[in-house]
C-alpha cells in the first residue's frame, strides 16, 4: 500500500491516512480515556472478580507466551502459541478485556470494550496481515494453516509449530511485563473499590 500523495495534472491533492495510521496512533490516548471510564463505571463484586480475574489471567499468560517467542521484524513466528493463533497478542488482550469486563460488572465497559475491538484492534490486525505478507514469502501458506485469531486445540500439521522456545530475553525486551503490572493495579483498585462500596 503506497502513502504517496495522489497528484493530478494541476491540483494536487494531500496525502490520505489510511483508518489503520489513524487507528495506531489514537489507540493510546483512548485506551486511557477508556482505563479512566473504566474505573469510574466498575462496580465490581467477590463473585464478578472470583469469575473474571481467572479469564484475564489466562490472557496475560497467553501474551507473555507470545512475547517471548515473536521476533518482529525479523522472522515469520509460527512457534509457541503462534502454531495455534496468528494473533496471540491480540487474542490475549481480548481474554484479559473479557475478564476485567466481567469483574467490573457494567454493561457499558463491555459495549466500549467491543467498540475498541471492532474500531481501532480488528484495522490494525488486517494492516499487519498485509505487511507481513508483503515481507514474509511463507505467509500464506502459515495462514491458511492457522487461524487468524480463535485458537484451534491442536497444531493443524507436523511442521506447523514452527522452531525455537520460550525466550525470557524477547520477553524483557518486549517489555510484556507491563502488561502485568498494570492488571496488578486494576485488580488493586477493583479489590477497594468493592471494598468502599461496601461500607457506604
């Protein structure tokens, strides 16, 4: 896809931001205003976070997974939980969104939860796709193996699971323990919150 301004034979015309440049760069800054509605709208019980945390937990185990074998850049990862989703990442994010959704107990952080999903995640996984099969020859082939985000339980073919384990070096360098940390400090403040509301 070329970002090349489209020039006629007098006027030309500005250069175009395709939804997935755009959806990149306000991920972000949304992704704050939402941890900030999130907060205020939670109202979380035993049982909500008894149900939830165990599905968001899940999640973070699944991206950490990922982020110790994903080389980006670099090579096509189909090892590790890529033999079974192309987008371990993003399913991960998913489970750990499901979890806090249901541990808050809100209708509306579901609904702004899906919104985000189908807004700004689902543009930017078809940007990818299309990059990595510009740069990876074997991709369409990985892709028609795998799927693209719900896992099958099972590597579809011998070859499938690809080379290489888990490396705790990619980890620390993807910094994926941030992601840790910060579902630390909302379960913290999901725990006092149900507290607080308790004693009111």
């Amino acid at each position: 896809m070329s970002d090349a301004p489209i020039s006629g034979p007098t006027n030309p015309a500005p250069t175009r931001l395709s939804w997935a440049k755009i959806a990149r760069r306000i991920r972000v800054p949304l992704s704050f205003v939402f941890a900030v509605a999130y907060v205020w709208l939670a109202k979380p019980s035993a049982l909500s976070l008894a149900v939830g945390m165990p599905v968001a937990a899940l999640g973070l185990a699944l991206r950490a997974a990922a982020a110790g074998h994903v080389r980006k850049d670099r090579e096509l990862t189909t090892s590790g939980p890529y033999a079974y989703t192309r987008n371990p990442l993003y399913f991960g994010s998913l489970l750990i969104g499901l979890g806090f959704a249901v541990a808050a107990r809100s209708i509306w952080i579901l609904a702004g939860l899906l919104a985000l999903l189908l807004a700004i995640y689902w543009p930017l996984i078809r940007a990818e796709e299309r990059y990595l099969r510009e740069h990876f020859s074997g991709y369409d082939e990985y892709a028609n193996r795998v799927p693209r985000m719900f896992p099958r339980l099972r590597v579809s073919s011998p070859h499938a699971s690809g080379h290489g384990a888990f490396s705790r070096e990619l980890y620390l360098r993807h910094r994926e323990y941030r992601a840790l940390l910060g579902a630390l400090m909302v379960t913290a403040i999901l725990v006092a919150k149900m507290l607080f509301r308790g004693r009111i």
